[in-house]
DNA sequence: TACTGTGCTCGTACATTGTGCGAGGGTATT
DNA sequence: AATACCCTCGCACAATGTACGAGCACAGTA
C-alpha cells in the first residue's frame, strides 16, 4: 500500500514490491495466487480504514460509512481503478457493510427496501469518492502539489468547456474564490449525502 | 469497442486491435498518442449512448442521465475501470453534463447548489452502476450465462456471508425468489434514484 | 547419525505488453 | 523529375506476470 500510495497503481509490479520487501520476486506468489489476488487483499485492507459505528443513527452510520470511504479513497486514490473490477467480498468490507445494514435495520428499514437503502448509500459513496480520486491521480502523476494542479489545469480546462456555456458558468465559479478543490468536494459531498438521507428518510414508517 | 467488449479490458492489446482492423500494430500510433488517450477517446464514445433530453423536467434529465448511464455500463463493463483513473472531458461527456446542468438551473437551482446537485446525481449514477458491472465482469470472465453464474456462485456467497447474519438474510432474499439479479438492481437503483431526487426536491424554493 | 518431508526462497525462462525509431511506399504539387 | 506529405509497418527494447524447478533450513523419525 505505501508503494500505491506513492506512485499509483501503474507503478506496481510484482518486481519493484519483491524489492521494497528485500526478497525474491516469484516468493511473493508462495503467499498469494496472483496479482489480482494481492490487490483484492489490499483492497480489503482499504476498507479496513472505514470505521463504522455499532451503535448511533442510522444516519449517523451512513454518515460514518459514507465518509470514511471518502477519505480511504482520498489517501488511496488507486482504490476506484479495483472496485468493480475485482469482487469485493474481504472481511473488512463485509464487517462495514453488516453494521451499515444492522444499522438501518434497526431504525425501521425492512425486507427490500432495507437492501435498496442500504446500497443506495454504497453507491452513493462510491460515486462521490470518484471524482475526488480523479484529482488525487491527476496531482500525483505530476509531483505537483494540488493548487499547482488546479492552476496548470485551469487554461485547459477553460478551454474544453468554452462551447458548453453552462458548464463554464461552473467553472467560473470554481475559479472565481480561492480555489479549494478539496473543501469544494467535501460540501458538495455533504450537500449530496443529505439530500440522499433526506429521500430516505421519508421511507421510513 | 468491440473487442472490449468481447473480451474485457484487460485482453484489449494493441496489437489484438491492429489485427482485428487488419493493420500493422504499430500504425495505430498514428491516429492516437497513446493507448491511454485511446481509452479516453473509447470512454467518451460511450458517453456518447448517455442521452439527456433537452426539454422536459430536471427530474427527467436526471433520470434519463443515470439510468443512460447504468445501461452504458451493462453494455460495457469496462468502463468503470477507466473511470476515475482517466479525465472525462470529451465532448460527449461535456454535452450529457452540460444539458443536466440546465435542466437542473430552469428547474430553480442555483449558485453552489446547482452545481452540488447535479454532480449528486452524477455520483449516483456511477456509483450505482458499479456493481452491476461488478457483476457483468463476473459472468463474462466466464463464458456462462448470468444464470449459471449466479447459480455457481451461490455457496461462495453463502459461505462467505455466515459469519454475518444481517448480510446472510440479505442473501437469503436475494436466493429466495427467482433471483433475477438485473431486475433487483434495477428496482434497487430506481429506489436510490427516487430518494435522492426527492431529497434534492426540497432543496428547491 | 542418516533420511525424509515440509515450508519457503529465488534464479531462470517465456510469452506478452506498450511504444520509439526509421525505413518504406503511395499520391499530389511543383 | 523532384520534392513534400500522409500513412504503414517491421524491428527492437525494456518491462510485465508468472510457471517451473532447483535449492535451502529445519523438523521429525529411524
């Protein structure tokens, strides 16, 4: 993970992990079948950083669930090339996912609609922890900081959106304070995640 | 595409794709820089099956725009690797945002809250559409149907899920019925969906 | 002490990958 | 006839995942 983490997932081969770990290349493959094996253990180990609650609201569990995938992501932007690549079925995910589901349960969620809830979230989390990642990766393919990023982009990124005159008005307003991506995305992650919970909400009896 | 398609992303090589265009490998280097800025190209032509509407409510765009979306990413599973892990600034990206961004203004909203609103709706439809291709990616690495695989893959699942007893009831009622795995995701996406856009409709004046 | 098995490491090897390079050929313009 | 451009492609190279099997250390048994 320190290796990901670093330099991304193109970057990891069997060969440079052999020598971060002073050891022969093929004696990682007496612990694990295959590359796509160790990724779906580091995968898991991901999911291991998202705490949630046993006891609490169950919003206050989606709350826990939804946000600790975000910030796993945020330090580990490689994760979204895995999810849906790889099936997803580690104890850590398997842990976070029981205590969201016990969670809503309890707060009244049953039959169906207790699934659907439950994976409205997790698809809620996923997708907003996408773009975030996009800009994790984009910053660390360059060894730019993330202001730099956003200021070498933004001619570029003017420059495709010209034609489209609402979506320039966004950008505009992207550029028009002081530029804090990460703040940016965390209220309209927040924003998101309301409205979602809110629609929930009124499914309850 | 087409050989994505066929075959999954991780057999697309270039020179699998010269062969199939009946070229020299190396000629495809002509038309495109490299193979990653021929998957942005291939990302973007998926987009492009995303239709949103031009008139008609921005609940209608929305949905249009996620469930487009959704049955984007059942046709081609593989799109869910590369995004996140590419830019998505092609035009037929840029036209699908560009529309539900203005269905989302003349329906009321504005400021940050237009432009929080919408990339809810963007993280939704991605999010949501990622198990469904988890599951597509499954049954295609496989030459099985859908049927057989869900079939074979039950005792995994059952097994991996025991030691968790509110994912195992999930499971039980996943098994229990006819487990037409497509229609419960699509009953469970239209179930985030509508929550959602009901929680974003309060936020309108 | 000798022998056997078991857990683990690693060098070698091979097929496959993305792609840089430069030599070719076809067609249009001068 | 010569030059310029568009396009194709064979060759080559470094890097990849991983199968294979030879080697080690050490345990238990005879």
């Amino acid at each position: 993970m320190e290796l990901l983490d670093a330099e991304g997932i193109d970057a990891l081969s069997m060969r440079k992990l052999a020598t971060r770990l002073a050891s022969g290349a093929t004696s990682i493959y007496w612990y694990v079948e295959s590359k796509d094996q160790l990724l779906e253990l580091v995968m898991d180990a991901v999911y291991g950083e998202v705490a949630v609650p046993v006891d609490g609201s169950w919003r206050k569990a989606a709350e826990a669930f939804a946000a600790g995938l975000r910030k796993a992501v945020f330090h580990h932007p490689w994760l979204v090339s895995l999810v849906g690549a790889l099936p997803a079925i580690g104890p850590n995910a398997m842990t976070a996912s029981e205590r969201l589901v016990g969670a809503f349960k309890k707060a009244g969620f049953e039959g169906w609609s207790l699934d659907y809830a439950v994976a409205a979230i997790t698809s809620y989390a996923l997708g907003a922890a996408i773009p975030s990642a996009a800009w994790q990766n984009a910053h660390r393919k360059q060894g730019r900081s993330i202001q730099e990023t956003v200021a070498q982009m933004a001619p570029t990124i003017h420059f495709v959106s010209a034609d489209y005159p609402n979506l320039s008005e966004m950008v505009d307003r992207y550029y028009g304070g002081e530029t804090d991506v990460e703040q940016i995305q965390q209220r309209s992650f927040y924003f998101g995640l309301n409205a979602l919970l809110d629609g929930l909400e009124a499914c309850l009896p």
